[in-house]
C-alpha cells in the first residue's frame, strides 16, 4: 500500500511540474513530464486491474 501511495504521488508530481515547466522553458520539453506521468498512471491503474481479479482468473 505505500509504494502505491509514493506511486500516485510520483504521478500527481510529475504532471504538475508539466505546466509550470511548460510556463517557465520556451521549448516543448515538458511534454516528456506528462508522458512519464501518463505511464505511471496507466501502470498504477493495469495494477490495480491485476489485484482486483482472482487469483484462478484467466485472461480472456
């Protein structure tokens, strides 16, 4: 539980520093910060997915 609290904070961190990064840089890198935080986003959710089905489940 508290690596996915640390998780959705690494998450709600990187996407608020892609507007103030794209506030303060002329260039478009900030773009790569909102693309970090949709992957960790959609790890944390496909994860969550994973350990709410049971465990004899299959993937069909």
């Amino acid at each position: 539980m508290r690596q996915r609290r640390l998780a959705w904070l690494g998450f709600v961190l990187a996407a608020l520093q892609a507007p103030v990064s794209a506030w303060l840089v002329a260039d478009e890198s900030w773009l790569f910060s909102l693309c970090v935080a949709l992957m960790v986003a959609i790890v944390i959710i496909a994860d969550d997915a994973a350990r709410r089905r049971p465990a004899n489940a299959t993937g069909d």
